[in-house]
C-alpha cells in the first residue's frame, strides 16, 4: 500500500478493510494496569475457590520446601553412621510427600475449574456483547478480526489463566520459602546461591528478549501465512477459474519460506536456552559444592546441608525461571483481554423504546430524514416518503442511489442523522427495539442461511410455529418441491454457506423464512435476483393472499418484480425523483419509462 | 510422509548423535559429583580431610563437560530445527498447491474450513512431532536408559527400586495418553462447534437481529462453549489426578533410594556421596520418564494431524490433466455431446446436445434449479460430466491441460469473489501482468470506471474482505472487469449482472459487443433484457434442453419462453412494443 493510501485510511477507514494487525505493536497491553483490573474482576465470584486455590498451593510449597530438609538429615544420618534414625525420617518424608500430592491434586482441581468458568463466562459475555453490537460495527470491522478476539484472544487468555494462576502463586511463595530455609541452614551459602540465581536470571532475560524479537516477526508472518491461505482457499472458485493457482502457490511458497527461515532462528535462540540453563545450573552446583566444602572442612556446616542446598538451589532456579515466563505470558494475555475488552466497551445497539407494535397497521413514514454512512457523504438527502398500510411499495433506482439504506434505517440497523421514521405515527425510536424487528420480515440480497436443517432455518423467524404453517410457507414461496426432493426433505441439513444449494433455492428459502414469520411489514431487498422470472410470478401471486392488510417493500432491479406495486418509488441520488403507479410513471416519460424501455429494448438509453 | 523428511536426513541423524553427546554429558554430572562429595569434601579415601584441591580440579572438569554438552545441545537443536521447519514448510507448500488443484466437488467434501485449519494448526503440529521425536524422544530415552545404567554402576541393589518404580510409572503414563487421547480429538471439534455458531452470527448478523433471535443465538452459543469447557475440565481433571500420582510414586522411589542407600553404606558397599548420586539419578530417571508422557501427547496429538494432511496429500485431483497444449486452429466453439451431470445422486444435467459457435452469443435462461450454473460449470472442467463429452475449439476438455483449457475460458461467476487487496489487483487477477491502461479498459467496458474513480483512492483503493463496503452491483462490475480483462476465446458470465440496474447492464453489452465481437459469449440469465440480443437463447428445463432459438423464435414458439417473456412484461405488452 503506498503511503499516500495509508494517510486516507486514517482518516477514512473503508469498513470491511483488514488492516492486517501489527503483532509487535499490540503484544504490549497499552494500559496493562487497568486491563489486569479488569480482568481480575472476572475472579471477584470466585473468591472461595480462589483463597483454597491459595490454601492449596501454599500448603505444596511448605512440603517442597521441608523435603529436602528431611533429605539432608537422612544423608547426613547415613554419613554419621545413625542408620536406626532413617526408618523415622524417611516416614516423615513420606508423610510430607503425600500431604503435597493431595494439596497438588486440589491445586489442579480448582484451577481448572477456575479458569474454565472464568473463561465460559467471558466467552459468553463477548458473544452476548458481540450479537448486541449494531450492523454498524460490524459492517466497518473485518469479521476475521472480530472472530480472532473469540477465538484467538480469549483462547489465549484462557490458556494462560488455567496455566499460571498455581505455577505464579507457587512460584512466589517457593522463592520466599527457599530463601528463608536456605538463610537459616547457612546465610553465606545462600547468598552465594542468589548470586547464581540472578546469573540465571539474567541470561534468561537476554535470551528471551532475542528470542521475542523473533517470535513476533514469526507470529507475524505467521499471521500473513494464515491469511493468505484463508483468502485462496475460500476464494477457490475464483482462483480455479483464473489459473491463478500457479501465481498464488509462488506466492505461498514466498511467505512460507521467509516464516520458516524466521521460525528456524527463533526455535534455535529457544532451544537454547536448555542447554544454556544446564550449564549455569551445573557451574552453580559447582560453587555451591566448592564453597560447601570449604565451609564443611572448616566444620561450619555438615555435608547434609550442601545436600539440601543443592536441592534448594535448584528449586530456587525453577520458579524464578517460570515467573520470568509468567510474566512474560500474563503481558501477552493482558494484552489478549486488552482487545476483548475493547469489544466490550462498544457502544451495545440502542434498544430503549417501550412501546409494543402489537396494533400497529404498518403505516411507514419518513419525515426529512438525511442519513450518511460517512461524514460528507450524504446517502438520503431530506427523504420524506408516507406508505400507507396494506399497501405494496417499490424502491427502484441505480445502484448506490440509497434503495438498501432505506432498509437499513427502517429497521434501525443504522440510526437516522435528523428527520424521524415513524410507524403508525410512532417515532420508531420510541418502539421496543425486537418489537419492531419481530413485526418487519427481511429477506437480503445476500442471503444468510445456517448450518442446520431445512426445518430449522424456515422456523427462525418462528420457533413455535407448527409444520402445517411452515409448509404452507414453503409453498408460497416455491420451495416446498425443491425440498420434498431433497435426501431427507424437511430434515435436510444445509452445509455451511449452503454448497449444496444454488443461489435461486437460497433465496427461496430465505423467502419462506419470512413469510413463516407472518409480518406486519416484509421487505424483500433484492430477494429474487437469483430466482427466475416465472418462479418469482408464482411467489407474488401466491403473497397477494397473505400479504392482504400488510404493508410491504420491496427493493429490485428486475422491473417485472415490482409492476404489481401500488406506488413505484424511483430514487436518484438519495432524492424521490418520480413515484406514483406502474401507468403513471410510463405515462409521465421519465427517469422509469427510461429504465422501464430498456429492459425490453436491451439498449442504453 | 516420510518422503519429505529423508531430503533432510543428515539433519535427522546429526540432531540424535548430538543429543546423544548432551545426555552423556548430563550422566556424567552426578559421578564427578560424588567425587566432589566423597573426595572433596568429605575426603573420604585420606580419612576424612576435605580436599579443595579435589573439589575445584572436578569441579571444573564438570563445568567443561557441562560446557560441552550444552555445545551438543544447541547445535542438536538446530540440526533438529532446520529438519522438522524445512520439513513443514515442503509439506505446506505441497498442500496448498495440491488443494488449489482440487475439484470444486473435493473443495466441498472437504469444506474450506477444515482444508484451512489443516494447512495452518495441524502442519504446526506435525512440525512439533518431528522435533519432539528427534529431540525430545530421544533425550528422555537416553536419559532413561542412561541413568539406569549409571544407577546400577553405583549399587546393584538400585535396580530393585527400578524393578519396581518403572513398571507403575510406565503404566500411568499410558493409562492417561490412552485416556486423554479421544478427549483431544472431541476438543477439537467442539471448538470447531463454538467457531462455527460465532461465525454464523457475525456474517449473518443482520439476519439475527431482524428475527430478533439474539436470545436464541446466546443460548446456542452458551450451550457450544458450556460444551467446549466440559471438555476441556474433562482433560484438565485428567492431568490432574495425574501429575500427583506419578509425583507419589516418583518420590517413593526416592525415599526406597535412600532407604537402601543406608543399608549399602551400613554393609560397606558404598558411599554416602553415592546415595546422593543415586537421589539425582533416580530423580533424572522418572522426571524423564514423567516428561514421556508431555511428549507422547504431542506425538498423539501430531499423529492425527499427520493423518489429517495425509487425507490432503492422498487426495488425488479427480480433475486429471489432459496432454494437450491447447494450440487449435479454431478458436471459441463449444460442443456438448450427450453430456448428463449431477451431483451425488440426484441427476442435474440430462443428454445435453449443444453447440455453440466462435463469436456467438448463447444465452441459457430456465428456472431455478434447472443447471444453468452446471452446464457452464461443466465448460472449464469444474466438475467432470458424468456420461457424454464436452468439446472446446473441437477437442474434448479432457484431454486439454486444464491450464490451457482455462486460459481459453473466462468465468464470472455468479457469486463475485473479491480478494482483499486493491482493486487494481483484483482486476489484475484475470491477466497478471496487464498495463493501468488495459485495467482501465476492462473498468470501462465493465461500467466499473466511473465508481471505482470516484472511491477514494481509486483503483488502489482496498476491495475489502468479502467486498463490504462496495455494494452487490459494484462487486459485479469489479468482478466482469476480471472476466474482461482475460481477453480469452470464450467469456461465461453467470448471472453475473443479476445486480446491475437495467442502464448500466444494457450499457455494459453494447460495450462488450462492440469491443469484443470475436468472442464467444455465454449468458446465464434472468432478465429477458439480458438475453434478448443474444444469437440464440438456450432455454433449460430440469436439466434438458427444452428449446433453442432466437428471441423471435421462441416468443412465436416456446412456451416456457413466452411464460418468462410474460411473467416480466405482466399485461403491459402494448406499451412496451
């Protein structure tokens, strides 16, 4: 993209645009405090579970800490020679083992169900969130970036939590614990076990600040990889058809390479650091062991306790070791949540109004509405327009001329910048939001069927409606037959974006959906465009019947869709330019005699 | 699958012999440690005065072997890097290009989605099972074996603690794989479950809202992630039972060491500092063998993803490449002979004889559902005909390469794909490598040029995924601009102008007539406005070729075509002519 390009997007942002995320940008959180407050709350009804969380994981570290102490005594017993004390002290042992297996079972336990729950619940209060967002933004975020906060994120966070929350809270308590034994046992071997720990310390921190660098230039890549596979597989029809398969393999192969010659170096640096750790925990065995025997010979401490501190030594290593890690995956998950939160805060659908359709007639009325999708790019240009109930509208004009914008506004996908739609008279603003949806049918250009039965996807609008009524819907809108042919009729699953359907049957079937619901107002955007001309005349015919009494807009380029209605309503740039009867506008020689002359001309006018 | 990984065999063998040279390294830490123990500081041999001299000269033996082994180790760990990333990297490249040949019948058996996931998250698994198989495996193995060697070196009596504790431990480690291994298998795909309901929700968001389902949908939603998390706990309540059963069993094993540890040095046999060798060799021995069990979750787990990438590299393109090169003399005919189709088992096409001829137009027009998108599909070999033959430029599309076969032909389908990119490309997708001049041309004839001007940043303006901020008529346009700009023999738009308004369709045809007279021109169709001007019209009618004539011809004689013609003109006839 050249700069120019970026510089628009700023401060145009076209909806639907991927703006590919920069993964070294948003790995940090931006305002880490607040987000770990916040996602600490998701803890606040659990605090029982969590203080035994706590209880548990305290009671292990104590046992891990005592272990070697035990162990010490028993070297030290054998090297002095006092076998009958062993059976005792290795009962001890046991006993301490057993306690910390039992405590380490409860740690798991809870912890998982912990963080299930905590993540079950975020999870559904995205998905709540998300559903409730308007059309709005959805329509101007890639569905590929809101997906990845469900999938990506909360995965990610799920992960995290139900890893970390035992290791992190263990890890604290063992190095406070260790270095309490150890300063007991003997304070100048301790101190000299810190000084290898921070050796530790900081070559894992050196490494691993290599080893970031890499891992997000892979994650990013990996990111591309991803996307451009997503891209070519579901756009395969296109990609066959064009031979482009040569082209986007190249270029597969290109971004392959380069992640894999970038995953190389970064596993390289990662498996590294094993090795790294093995040679500073051995040299610090050494100096332990050097240190531990000078002090031995000049008969400051026993043998038994270079034992234990060897043990200690490691055992002070490993958590520091893991919180350095911790922390490093508790950034990555805060600024997971970061993300998710910030779904959150959108602004949900304004679903206040209180008044109920049940009487409504479906009278529709838009009083100087203007509306714009961007600022300064007005769509509806003071549109003022008055249906009456019962009777059948049409919307026609050119493409981008605002016919879809209108549905869009009735139904309040979008809010109006000024005027008023009123139905009934009611300001739609002042109706119950799914009021006013239960009573509107739809059926979109882009029809959107779900992965389920054929039964199920008619019952949407109406899941209590009884299969005599779904039938009789079916028929009216043509499909009843297209079913009854299908392997299991009624119980036929479509696939997922409807393979196994044309276009035409598609919409037929999102046609029937609607006339199940039985509205008060149908809109039929585009709906039969796929639907030859034939089928489309027994679907009207069939509607007059049970459209009688209601009010219905209907959206089409194919003239023959909409001659029956009672008023045609042509549009041009957002303004009413003509409207009145299939006769009168042919009478009046204007902008639809135009269109209406070239549909059987065949020739630009 | 294993013909990818002997391209890089030396890596495979030097990563193991390297490790081999870590791991001795490793199980030489605790000996010298009993030296430094025994003799350095307890200075056991010259009766009990410690030793410095002892402690340092092996202790920095130690640190050099240690050194050493860390050198094996990491060089281990590249050799194992550049062998199993190379060797995911050959096997991704592979997929993708094998999936792009596929038919679109495999594409769909297949569904996108898995075809998706299994050449991103399954190739990343497999790449972990060959690094945990040449590393991992073999580190704890070495380990295992290594340090009960070592063990009994000390003390023979050791290896009734091994006798023992090994059996157990062995037999959780595959009592929880074998337990945890269908688990993963059911995560997985309730995972697909919740991504399915949530992609479901958010394309058709405009759909839940105006049936005012999202209650519904929030219950659908909460039953597949109340789903996810059962399963989930199921495999977080097995790990852990697990990590403290094995920890009990590992430190009996300690506490059974020193137990006999004191009973040898009691009896002579050994040395204290051996007990504690022993402690750490026992400790190394049952973590790795603990550790086995991490590993063979990732071989379990790579193991189905290997099988899954095996269905794809198996998967033999039911579209087979014919020889020939596609050099003809005559350019732009199409012949169907006896040609049936169907899908599965309900018949779509049957015994459809047509043919068509260079520079014609052809316009097919029929009912929904009665193989419109089919016959065309049938042309470029989207799908093979069940029985009968298809000729182009009168050789038969089998024996065609499929790339020379789709060079001759233009589809522009019905659905019109747009990939996130600028719309220069998008165009450019049909002829790579064309000049702005020639996009431009395309854009025009298309009646795309004027919008696309008018986007900000016009023709390097982003298309967007899934087209969404232009609209169906715009994403058309774009669309047939793509068609156009191929310039092939034969140029199939199917539906492809089912949202232009009716100036803009009637302006795009008299500009592709009058541009490219030559080419043969198939239109599928639902406006009589669309077909009216074609040289024949094709009407189809459950799969069989009903009529075919001109527009004359058919209004005085076919029915079905008079019905349509009739259906759009509503009584309104008089007026109109």
């Amino acid at each position: 993209m050249s700069e120019n390009n970026s510089a628009q997007m700023n401060n145009y942002r076209l909806p639907g645009a991927r703006i590919r995320r920069q993964r070294g940008e948003t790995e940090k959180p931006e305002n880490g405090r607040k987000t770990m407050i916040r996602l600490f709350k998701y803890f606040g009804d659990e605090k029982l579970i969590f203080s035994g969380l706590f209880a548990a994981v305290s009671v292990v570290v104590v046992c891990s800490v005592a272990v070697p102490r035990f162990q010490s005594s028993a070297i030290d017993a054998i090297a002095a020679g006092e076998f009958s004390q062993l059976p005792k002290i290795l009962m001890y042992m046991m006993a301490i083992y057993l306690i910390s297996c039992i405590c380490t079972f409860l740690q798991n336990m809870l912890s998982a169900g912990l963080s299930q729950r905590i993540v079950q619940r975020m999870r559904n209060d995205l998905f709540d969130k998300i559903i409730n967002l308007p059309i709005k933004y959805i329509d101007n975020h890639p569905h590929g970036d809101i997906m990845s906060r469900m999938t990506n994120d909360v995965e990610n966070i799920s992960q995290i939590i139900s890893q970390s929350i035992g290791p992190m809270a263990s890890g604290i308590l063992m190095i406070v614990g260790t270095v309490v034994m150890m300063l007991n046992l003997c304070p100048r071997l301790a101190v000299l076990s810190c000084i290898t720990v921070i050796m530790t310390v900081g070559i894992t921190k050196l490494l691993s600040k290599l080893m970031r660098k890499f891992y997000l230039k892979r994650q990013q890549l990996l990111g591309e990889l991803n996307a451009e596979v997503e891209e070519m597989i579901t756009g395969y029809k296109t990609v066959t058809a064009y031979n482009y398969g040569e082209q986007a393999a190249k270029d597969f192969a290109e971004t392959s390479d380069d992640l894999t010659a970038t995953g190389i170096l970064a596993e390289i640096i990662g498996s590294s650091m094993g090795p790294c750790m093995n040679v500073i925990n051995n040299a610090s065995f050494v100096i332990i062991a050097a240190f531990g025997g000078y002090f031995a010979i000049k008969g400051y401490i026993s043998i038994g306790i270079i034992s234990a501190f060897i043990v200690y030594a490691k055992q002070f290593g490993r958590p520091v070791d893991e919180l350095a890690q911790i922390y490093g995956q508790i950034q990555s998950a805060v600024a997971g949540a970061e993300r998710v939160f910030e779904i959150m805060d959108e602004e949900s659908e304004d679903k206040r109004g209180s008044l109920d359709m049940d009487n409504a007639k479906g009278i529709i009325e838009f009083r100087n509405v203007n509306f714009s999708y961007y600022e300064g790019k007005p769509i509806l240009k003071n549109f003022s327009l008055k249906v009456s109930a019962g009777q059948k509208v049409a919307l026609v004009g050119a493409t981008g001329s605002g016919k879809t914008t209108v549905v869009n506004l009735l139904m309040r996908f979008y809010d109006i910048d000024s005027g008023e739609i009123l139905i009934d008279g009611v300001n739609i603003k002042d109706i119950r939001l799914d009021e006013l949806r239960k009573n509107t049918a739809i059926v979109l250009q882009d029809t959107v069927l779900f992965s389920d039965t054929v039964r199920n996807n008619l019952k949407y609008s109406r899941s209590d409606a009884s299969d005599e009524e779904m039938i009789r819907a079916a028929k009216i809108s043509n499909c009843h037959n297209m079913i009854t042919y299908m392997p299991h009729g009624y119980d036929t699953v479509i696939s997922r974006s409807g393979q196994n359907l044309s276009q035409g049957q598609c919409q037929l079937l999102s046609i029937g959906r609607a006339f199940l619901a039985s509205p008060k107002i149908l809109i039929l955007d585009e709906a039969t465009s796929s639907v030859d001309t034939r089928t489309e005349k027994n679907i009207q015919d069939a509607m007059v019947s049970i459209m009688k009494d209601r009010t219905s807009l209907i959206i089409a380029h194919r003239l023959s869709t909409i001659q029956d209605a009672d008023i045609i309503v042509v549009l041009h740039n957002g303004r009413i330019s003509e409207m009145g009867s299939h006769k009168e506008l042919l009478a009046k020689k204007e902008r639809y005699y135009d269109l209406y002359m070239t549909q059987f001309s065949g020739k630009a006018t | 699958m294993f013909k990818y990984l002997k391209k890089y065999y030396i890596f495979c063998i030097l990563a193991p012999l390297l490790m081999f040279g870590e791991v001795y390294m490793d199980l030489l830490q605790p000996k010298l440690m009993k030296i430094i123990v025994d003799e350095g500081v307890l200075g056991l041999s010259d009766g009990g005065g410690g030793n410095l001299g002892i402690v340092f000269s092996v202790g920095l033996k130690m640190v050099l072997f240690v050194c050493i082994g860390g050198f094996c180790g990491i060089l281990s760990g590249v050799f194992a890097n550049l062998c199993s990333q190379n060797f995911g990297n050959d096997i991704r490249k592979d997929c993708f290009r094998k999936t792009l040949g596929f038919s679109f019948e495999q594409t769909d058996k297949f569904s996108t989605g898995s075809i998706i996931t299994r050449i991103t998250n399954d190739i990343t698994q497999l790449q972990n099972l060959v690094t945990q198989c040449i590393r991992g495996f073999v580190r704890t193995g070495l380990i295992i074996i290594g340090g009960i060697i070592c063990l009994l070196t000390l003390d023979l009596s050791f290896g009734i603690v091994i006798i023992c504790a090994l059996p157990v431990i062995l037999g959780c480690v595959i009592f929880f794989i074998a337990k945890s291994a269908p688990i993963f298998g059911t995560l997985q795909k309730k995972l697909d479950g919740l991504n399915g309901v949530m992609q479901e929700n958010i394309s058709g968001a405009r759909v839940v809202k105006a049936y005012v389902k999202e209650k519904h949908e929030l219950g659908r939603f909460s039953e597949a992630n109340k789903d996810l998390v059962d399963t989930q706990l199921r495999v977080l309540t097995l790990f852990a039972y697990m990590s403290p059963i094995m920890n009990i069993f590992l430190n009996s094993a300690v506490v059974a060491v020193i137990y006999l540890g004191g009973i040898s040095v009691r009896g002579g046999g050994i040395t204290p500092g051996a007990v504690m060798a022993a402690v750490t060799y026992i400790t190394q021995i049952l973590n790795a063998v603990m550790r086995m069990n991490m590993i063979f979750q990732t071989v379990s787990r790579g193991m189905a993803s290997a099988e899954r990438i095996n269905e794809i590299l198996d998967t033999e393109p039911s579209i087979a490449d014919g020889d020939f090169d596609g050099a003809t003399d005559i350019k732009g005919t199409v012949e169907f002979r006896n040609v049936s189709f169907g899908y599965g088992s309900s018949t779509i096409l049957k015994n459809i004889n047509l043919t068509i001829n260079k520079g014609e137009t052809v316009a097919v027009l029929g009912a929904t559902g009665s193989g419109k998108t089919s016959l065309a599909s049938l042309i470029p070999r989207f799908y093979d005909a069940d029985s009968g033959q298809i000729f182009v430029d009168g050789v038969d599309v089998k024996a065609y390469k499929l790339s020379a076969l789709r060079s001759k032909i233009s589809v522009v389908l019905q659905k019109s794909e747009l990939f996130n990119t600028t719309i220069e490309e998008n165009i450019l997708l049909g002829k790579s490598g064309a000049s702005h001049g020639e996009v431009e041309a395309a854009a025009e004839t298309a009646q795309a040029k004027e919008f696309i001007e008018r986007r900000a940043g016009g023709y390097k303006s982003l298309a967007a995924e899934k087209g969404m901020s232009l609209s169906g008529g715009q994403r058309q346009r774009i669309a047939i601009s793509r068609g156009i700009i191929k310039n092939a023999e034969i140029l199939i738009l199917d539906d492809s102008t089912s949202a232009l308004d009716l100036c803009t369709e009637a302006a795009f045809y008299k500009s592709l007539n009058a541009k490219y007279p030559d080419t043969t021109k198939i239109i599928i169709a639902q406006r009589i406005a669309s077909v009216k001007n074609a040289d024949r019209i094709v009407i189809l009618d459950e799969g069989r070729i009903d009529a075919c004539g001109t527009h004359a011809e058919l209004l005085e004689t076919n029915e079905i075509y008079q019905d349509i013609y009739n259906s759009q003109l509503k009584g309104n006839i008089g007026e109109a002519v």
